[in-house]
RNA sequence: GGAGAGGUGUCCGAGUGGCUUAAGGAGCACGCCUGGAAAGCGUGUAUACGUUAAUAGCGUAUCGAGGGUUCGAAUCCCUCCCUCUCCGCCA
C-alpha cells in the first residue's frame, strides 16, 4: 500500500509516477473522497468527544443526587446524530481503503521506461549459448525418452498443467532443491525456514496478492477463509507481520523451499505444452526483511544470489531490468533471471527479485525500532526465486542432453544424484 | 471433535458498570545524590488516526478480534480466533 498521507497531499506527483507502469490514479476521485472523509470525520469526533463529556457529568450527577434526566435527553440528541455520520464515515473509509489497497507500488527512478516484457532492459548477459550438432529435443520429448516426466498421467490424476516425475528425473528435481538450500543456507546467510502451504487471507493482503488477484489463486472450499500460497513469499514474509523488530533482528533472509499452487486463469493457451507453466510447481524462495536504508544494495545481493546457483549449474541466462509496464504490482524495483532454453530457442523467465520498499510493511505492519530515532518505521522488504525448481529441471535437462537422448548431470548436482554423471535414456545399458 | 481454564501496556500483575486519566511492581531513560558505582529519591516511559508548521497542544480509538446491551464497558451478553489442561482421534 502507499503511504496515504502521500497520495493525499501530493496526488499529482503519485499520479505521475504511477503513469510508468500505464495506470491512471484518479485524482479527482482521490481528492473527492478525502475532503468528505475529513469533514466526516471531524463531525464524528467532536460528537463523541461532547457525548463522552455528558456521560462523564452524568455519573458525576448521580453521585452529587442532581437530577439526570436532562442529560440523558441530551446525549440521545448526540447519539442520533453521531449514528448518521458514523454510519456515512465507515462506509467512506471502507471506500477509500478499498480505493489505496487497489493502488500498485510506485516503480523506482531507474525503472526502465516501457509498455510490455519487450521493453525489459538487459542488463547482464552470462555463459555461452551451447552449439548442438543436432537438433536439440524439449524437456517433453527428453523427460518422455528418460520414462521420468508424464504430463498424461498428471492429467488423468488432475487436470492439465500438473506433472508426474519419476526415477533418476525425480531425484534430478529433489537435488535440485536441496542443492538451491545448501548454498543459500551455508554460503549466502538465509536461514531455511519451512512454512505453512496454506495461508488466510489477512496473509495474502499483506504480501499484495489480495484483494486484486483472486483469480490467480486457489481456494480452500468451504467458509475456513484458506488458500493455497502461490508463492513462499506469502508466509515468508507475513512472519513479520504486526510486529515490531529489533534493530539486531535485522537484515532478516529467510530461504524456503515450498510447492507454489496457482489457477493460471488468465493464461489459457499459453505454455501448454510441458511443465513451463503449472499449476503446482517447487520453488526455493529467498525473502529479505531489511532496513529502509539497505533495500536497494539488499535487491543486488540476493539477484547476486539466485545467478549463482544459474551460475554453478552452468547454466547461460541474461538478467533484465523490468520495465514499468512489466513490473508486479508490489514492486519497486525488479530484476528477472532468464534462462536459456535450447528447444525454445530463447531465454525464459527461472526467478524475479523484486524490492517492494515500504509496500508490503505498510500492508503488513511490519517495523523496526529504528535506534537513531527511537521511533517505530517501516521497514523494507523483498523477495526472488532461487530458483524456480520446475523450471531449473526443463534448463537443466535441455541444456546437458546428448545426442542419444540421455542427460549428463550438472558437476555440482553429482553428489545429490548418488554419484550419478548421466542419466540414461529409455533403454540404455551401461 | 468433547469438557474445562485462560488472553490486560516492554514484562509481571490488580481491576465484576462511573474519582481508571488502566492501580502496583519490574525493566528502561534522564536527573539528584556519589571520588566512581550500587542503593535511595525524583521525573518520565504505548500505538494508530485526525487536526497542526510542529516529534507542541487538543480530539478519537485501542485491555485477543468482531458485534451487542447501556447515558457510560477492561468489567455484562453473543460470535469467532488463539494458548494451556484433560479426553477422543491420528502421522
């Protein structure tokens, strides 16, 4: 959420902000509601504050054996008009809270100008795209040739957009994750944190998700106000949610590694082939709670750290800058890691690191003591894949096949495979 | 799922309708005292929103959450959440 006092005493330079990611604050509107707001609101303070005073005199009364009776007439005039203009006041803020939870983040300065994802900027580019003396199969037809992927049986078991693994490819994907956890955990300084998959909707407010992107999410039937998280980002970061840290609890980095469920309502027809795009996936998920002061240098360092697993994979990506048009609505800032993808012939999407500032704290009423002054701030959060499990196996198994259909496995990744350096396709011996 | 006990400020803890403006204590901060410290004494010590030039005043709200009764609710009533104990079930 933006700060509302920002929105209210400075409309036109939120609004002009807000226009590079292409949405049009209403300022009239703004302006509107905060005037009846205020006249609103003053109205019903003073009411109460005059019926509190009368209340007070009446016990007074009682005791001193004064007659009560007028002042009970007076307070009922009081009551009555205090019930009309709180009733319009709730239902104005109920309005302009509405209207503020449905604001996006202002993007930063350096947010690249732009309408869509084609005008992401690259920022760095890393390895060498591989030369094949063949044409290179997709991760369907190699997860097929390894008897280790079944989209057919998924969909008999589900629907579309899940996926089975089995054999060497399912411990591909298991190594993956614990490998992701090694590193973050031992060399990055993330301490692994294992979270509920399940959260309400108090949570989902918090991180952005709700109340705009309902869609996007599955829902637990019946009136337990639960749904499954589409990201470990949700509890993650709502662990700090209503509470006030120290200032030696910071910078919190937390890395979780969870199952991300999401509808893909509005993604009918794309990516249908393979697991690109699922609607349960694996996900190691880095999570930064850090002071106001540290969140953009925070965002350098934990992209740093998502590239280095692409990196020790050997695995070629370029790093983009989205643009204000491509940015989420949390975000200030944001950095996408694409992988190269050889059947594709392009780099696609493995991890977004995001800075979402003070947006998600003012949502999440998360602070910090701030030692200097001694007062109760916002503090910044931030979020990135490290990496998209799902999709690090479609990298990995498309980037290290061979020509006779088998895949070697990534130097790093040997000791989670058992000692393993290939796996075999269907029907190979040793 | 059943039965019972609870949820008060940073912490402990009093408080069964109005001198509660949440007692008292601990902790913390500052001051006095001291060669220095402790003890002692004194003062202060929540958050949010509004108003405001203001981190000054003033107003409103907040005793797990939300409703209700009442002129007035931490206190009475209802619903829900959470914690603890016992029982049942289960991995």
């Amino acid at each position: 959420m933006l700060d509302p006092k920002l929105v209210r005493s400075e409309p036109e330079r939120v609004a002009q902000k807000l226009a590079k990611r292409h949405f049009t604050l209403d300022i009239n509107k703004v302006q509107a509601l905060e005037e009846q707001r205020k006249s609103l609101q003053t109205r019903s303070e003073t009411l109460q504050s005059e019926q509190n005073l009368r209340s007070k005199s009446i016990g007074k009364a009682k005791q001193a054996g004064e007659p009560i009776q007028p002042l009970l007439d007076e307070v009922d005039n009081l009551k009555q008009q205090k019930a009309q203009a709180e009733e319009s006041l709730h239902q104005l803020q109920e309005e302009l809270h509405q209207f503020l939870a449905g604001l996006p983040n202002m993007p930063d300065d350096e947010v690249p100008e732009g309408a869509d994802e084609n005008d992401n900027l690259e920022v760095a580019c890393w390895g060498e795209i591989p030369r094949f003396s063949f044409t290179p199969k997709d991760h369907v037809a190699l997860g097929e040739g390894l008897a280790g992927l079944d989209f057919k049986k998924a969909a008999v078991l589900a629907r579309a957009r899940f996926a089975v693994m089995q054999g060497p490819v399912a411990r591909l994907h298991r190594a993956l994750a614990q490998f992701m956890l090694d590193v973050h955990t031992n060399e990055h300084g993330y301490l692994e944190t294992a979270l509920p998959f399940m959260v309400n909707s108090d949570s989902l407010f918090g991180t952005g998700q709700l109340p705009k992107f309902e869609e996007d999410l599955f829902k637990i039937d019946g009136d337990r106000d639960l749904y499954l998280i589409p990201t470990a980002e949700v509890p993650a970061t709502n662990l700090v949610r209503d509470s006030i840290l120290k200032d030696e609890e910071l910078p919190m980095r937390l890395v979780c590694h969870s199952p991300c469920f999401r509808s893909e309502a509005g993604s009918a027809g794309r990516d249908t082939r393979g697991m690109i795009r699922q609607h349960q996936f694996e996900k190691v998920e880095l999570v930064q709670v850090v002071r106001p002061e540290e969140s953009v240098a925070a965002l350098e360092a934990l992209t740093g750290h998502a590239e280095s697993i692409l990196q020790r994979l050997q695995l070629p990506y370029r790093k983009v800058a989205l643009c204000g048009g491509d940015i989420g609505f949390a975000a200030a800032y944001t950095y996408d890691l694409e992988v190269w993808l050889p059947a594709q012939d392009c780099y696609r999407e493995i991890s977004s690191c995001s800075n979402t500032r003070d947006f998600q704290a003012r949502r999440l009423k998360a602070r910090w003591k701030n030692p200097e002054t001694g007062k109760n701030e916002l503090l910044h959060t931030l979020n990135g894949s490290g990496l998209a499990v799902g999709r690090t196996l479609v990298a990995v198994l498309e980037n290290y096949q061979q020509e006779d259909g088998s895949v070697s496995v990534p130097d790093v990744l040997q000791p989670y495979m058992g000692g393993m350096t290939v796996i075999p396709a269907r029907g190979q011996h040793d």
